[in-house]
C-alpha cells in the first residue's frame, strides 16, 4: 500500500497517476487530488467532496491519509501552543507554535526522544526510541493546518525533539516537501534546521541547492565546557564543527542557552565573540527553559542582558530571546517526560494495590 504522504510531490504525483490510470480514471483528477495532500489538506477523502464518491471510497480503501491523533494541546496566555502526537505505535511526540506578529514558528521533531544526552534538555532524559519518517515529521504540520487552517505556520524549525542530522535521509524528505510547491510551500529561508553538529550530514545539507537555514546547538564558547554540556562533543569537537560552518554558503545561528553559573560569565561572552565573529554568525541567546533540566538554573535576566551587551559591542549580532510557554510544558521534550512520569506513577500505584 502507497503511503502517498511518505513521497515527495513528483514521486507522490507519479504514483497518483500510475494509480489513476490503472482504475481508469482521467488523468486530470491527479490535479485535483495532489492539492489535498499538503497545500488544502484534508483529514480523510471523504472531505474531498470535489471528487466522486465512489473515488473517495477507492482512495480511502488502497491509498489511505496517515493521521497523528492528537494527545495534547495545552496553550499559554502568550499564546503559544504544544501538542503531543500519537504515533501509534506506544510513542508520542511533541510540537511548539510559537506566534509572534504575523508569523507563526512551528518547532517539529524529527525523532522520538534523543541519544545525546545535553544536560539542559528534557528530550535528552528520555534516552533514544526510534526515528521519525517522512511523513511523521511533515505531518506535524499538516495536522496543526487540520485543527485550524489559520494556524499554519510561516516558519518551521527543526528544534523539537531529537537531532535532525541522525535521521537525515527522513529529513532531507522532509524538506523537499516542506518546501516545494506542490507540497507545503514554504520558502526555504523559513525553514530552519537545529543540529549539535553532525559533520557528515551536515555536509550533505550544505550540499542541497535551496536556502535553508542552519542553527547550531553550540552553548559553549570551549571545547571543554562543551564536553560537560553535550557529550557529543567527545566524536564532533568543537573546532572541527566550526570550521565546517566557516565552509556553510549560508548565514549560520548559533544558539546558545544561558545557564547559571555554568556559561553566563562575561568572560565566555568574549570567548563565544570571537568565534561568532568571523562566521557573521547570528548569535541566539535563549533563557534555560526551567521545564527542560530543574537541576539547572536560569541565569539571572540582569546577567543575560550584560552577556549580550557585551556580545553586541564586540561587533557579534546577538539576539536575547524571551521565554515562551512558561505556563506549560513548553520546553523540548517536557510534556512527553512528564506524561511517561505520570503513567509509570500510576502503574506503580496500581502495582501496590494488587
């Protein structure tokens, strides 16, 4: 059975048509049912009341529309939205809509949990499950779109859980049809993908033709601070992944979450300049989401306010976000944490009763 979601446009055109033909079917009805896919989604074939009904039964029959129930939605009085997605399978995972103006930022996930283990991240804790597919990832939006068509979003960034480099061939599907014109739209310089630093993969994403962006998941100015922060660092150093984004065609971001005590200090300020400097680097500067490590603190907003002054006087872009969502689970991977908790607490529970 064809999962028409898992393709990207012209593969998933290519299999309408052959399907068409074989029932007999003209050949203009690919033309009406390629759109239903992504650019006027619907959430069965049923809704696509433009085609026949016996069409429709047919289509719903061989060619079904893959769904993720919705577990969760919470959202936060300033305005920001985190589902939880039923994958079917046991597992869940979590998106982030984030308005802000007239955009409306969708961080999506590109795993179930995540193998690297970054002390300030929720999704970190859960350990690794398994990657996402094609459609698992692109479907995130194409749900948020189902719930309310004016929720889509304008932007999407790959910063929900997992690490987007370690599933690269899903994502480098995901992409495609995020971005094409026949599959979601959205222009590449939209569309942002987080990465610790995968170097293999992340040349293969160099290597791809349209703009998308790049962030890197840096949080610490020294290879040695890193290493406490993110093991990765013990495979992919920092100096290697910095000379690989010096090598980037495209305007890079380096995200960097301020931690009390540990990577807030004036002197690592300088030290993150000079290597922000000559990569023209856009410096992201994100409070620790309290949610994501409790055994960790936020630095003092005084503190991050002096941090980025003195990252914008030595000629580095520096940006301070705000915390969004703190009402809710919003931080990468909390609500998915905190569901697992609650369910082991009542196994436990039921457990002492018998």
């Amino acid at each position: 059975m064809v999962d028409l979601l898992s393709l990207v446009p012209d593969p998933a055109r290519a299999a309408l048509a052959q399907w068409l033909e074989a029932r007999g079917e003209p050949a203009y009805r690919a033309r009406q049912i390629l759109p239903r896919l992504w650019q006027r989604p619907v959430g069965s074939w049923d809704e696509a009341t433009e085609l026949p009904a016996t069409l429709r039964r047919a289509l719903a029959q061989t060619l079904p529309l893959r769904r993720l129930p919705l577990s969760t939605r919470q959202v936060s009085r300033d305005g920001t939205e985190k589902y939880l997605w039923d994958l079917g399978d046991g597992e869940a995972v979590e998106s982030v809509l984030i308005p802000e103006g007239k955009r409306r930022t969708l961080c999506i996930s590109s795993q179930v949990g995540c193998a690297l283990g970054c002390v300030f991240c929720a999704t970190g804790r859960m350990g690794f499950r398994r990657n996402l597919s094609v459609a698992e990832i692109v479907c995130q939006v194409r749900e948020v779109m189902l719930l309310d068509a004016a929720l889509k979003p304008t932007n999407v960034v790959f910063m929900g859980m997992g690490e987007p480099l370690l599933n690269w061939d899903a994502v480098d599907g995901a992409l495609t049809i995020l971005n094409h014109a026949e599959g979601l739209g959205i222009g590449a310089r939209h569309v942002t993908v987080s990465t610790v630093g995968i170097l293999p993969n992340l040349a293969k994403l160099a290597q791809r033709p349209e703009q998308f962006r790049l962030a890197l998941s840096l949080h610490a100015p020294t290879s040695e601070l890193r290493h406490e922060l993110m093991p990765i660092e013990r495979k992919y150093t920092l100096p290697a992944v910095i000379a690989a984004l010096a090598r980037f065609r495209r305007r890079v971001t380096l995200e960097y979450v301020l931690i009390g005590g540990r990577n807030d200090a004036l002197e690592q300020a300088d030290q993150l300049a000079q290597l922000a400097r000559p990569l023209g680097a856009l410096v992201n500067l994100l409070p620790l989401h309290p949610g994501g490590a409790p055994d960790l603190s936020p630095s003092p907003r005084a503190q991050m306010l002096a941090f980025e002054r003195r990252l914008r006087r030595q000629g580095v872009e520096a940006v301070l976000r705000r915390s969004r969502g703190l009402d809710i689970s919003a931080a990468c991977g909390q609500l998915r944490v905190e569901l697992e908790a609650r369910r082991k607490v009542r196994t436990e529970e039921h457990a002492r009763i018998e």
